[in-house]
C-alpha cells in the first residue's frame, strides 16, 4: 500500500494515526494538491488528498472511507466496533471532527485569498462552526476518560487530529482554558508516538 498525502492535511494525519496503531505497513508519498507539479488529480479525480493506493493499484479517497478499509484489514487494535449504535456513535465523533477541519480548512483557505476578494462574513461563518463544534465536542466528552465508551477508538483519532489541527492553524483560538476535559484529552493522545510522529508542520 501506499499513502499519498501533505503533511499539513488532518484528513491525512488522522489515516497516518491509523495505520500507526494497527501496525500496519505502508509507504507515504509527500504531494499537496496547492502545488503545480501535484499528481494527485491523477489518482483521484476530486484531487485531494488523502489517496490510499491499494497493492493492485485500485485508489482509495475520503479519509473516512480509508480508515475503515484499513480497521478492517487487521482483527488488533481495532478501533471501529463491529456494528450498532457503538459504530455509530464512534462514526458520529469522526463526522463531528471532520466537520470541524472542514470548517477550519475553509476559513484558513479564504483568509489566504487576495483581501479585496475575501468574504469577512463567510469566515466568520466557519470560524463559528469551529466554535460550535468544540463546544459540542466537550459536552459529548465531558468527565469520561475516553470519546466513547472506555478505551481508545477511532472517535479519539478524530478528536485529537482536529484539536490538533485548530493548535496548528489557529493559535489564537485559546479552547484549552474555554474546554479544559478537552485539553486533558490532547495531552493523553499526545503521549502516543502514533501523535507525536504525525504532528502537522508547514
């Protein structure tokens, strides 16, 4: 297998994470699709990253759909349950998650535009679902050692991965003093080598 991805994407960072805590071996390929010379279109034709090249060379894209092919290669570590409403409920921290890095990738990507063209209201829109999200994110949390249930999961892959991403684009957003079970939550998963060797860098 391959990995083809920027060191910058959570999407990317959170199948790193995966592969890491399932010990599973795979090559990465460093591409952004920003750049002129990037490949990606060419194996995926939405051209984002990440792509999870199979051995056969069959292409897989959407980080939530390579998650799961790869919780399902291994029986070990498994971090995604089998079925019912404890899938669900991990699936619906990995959505909440996403959707706080959409949110946050949006306004980082319009606040980069030329500013006569950049939409002061559109970024403060995304900056709200950031908010919204983290807010949510910590009631969901609240006094439990864990995202769902008692033990380490996909739920905390995508929590952590997103926390990480809003440290890393936006430090002026101070949640750590605003959402304190969240902070302890980083520091837990940043104890991991799996974070640690995964830590976004421009």
């Amino acid at each position: 297998m391959k990995l083809i991805g920027s060191l910058t994407s959570p999407y990317v960072r959170k199948v790193r994470i995966v592969l890491a805590e399932k010990k599973l071996e795979c090559a990465f390929e460093l591409d952004s699709p920003w750049t002129a010379e990037t490949k990606i279109p060419t194996v995926n034709p939405l051209g984002k990253v990440p792509v999870l090249l199979l051995d056969d060379g069959t292409p897989l894209y959407d980080s939530r759909v390579i998650v799961e092919y790869l919780d399902s290669t291994t029986a070990n570590n498994r971090l995604i349950p089998a079925n019912g409403r404890e899938r669900l409920m991990v699936r619906r921290w990995e959505a909440l998650a996403d959707g706080i890095n959409d949110a946050a990738a949006s306004a980082f990507l319009e606040a980069k535009r030329v500013a006569e063209q950049q939409s002061a209201e559109w970024i403060s829109r995304q900056r709200g679902k950031i908010s919204s999200g983290l807010k949510v994110m910590s009631d969901e949390l609240g006094n439990q050692s864990w995202c769902h249930a008692k033990g380490f999961s996909l739920a905390d892959i995508a929590a952590g991965v997103a926390l990480g991403y809003i440290d890393f684009r936006y430090p002026d957003i101070r949640w750590r003093g605003q959402y304190p079970n969240l902070a302890k939550l980083s520091d837990k998963l940043m104890l991991r080598a799996s974070f640690i060797d995964t830590v976004p860098v421009a």
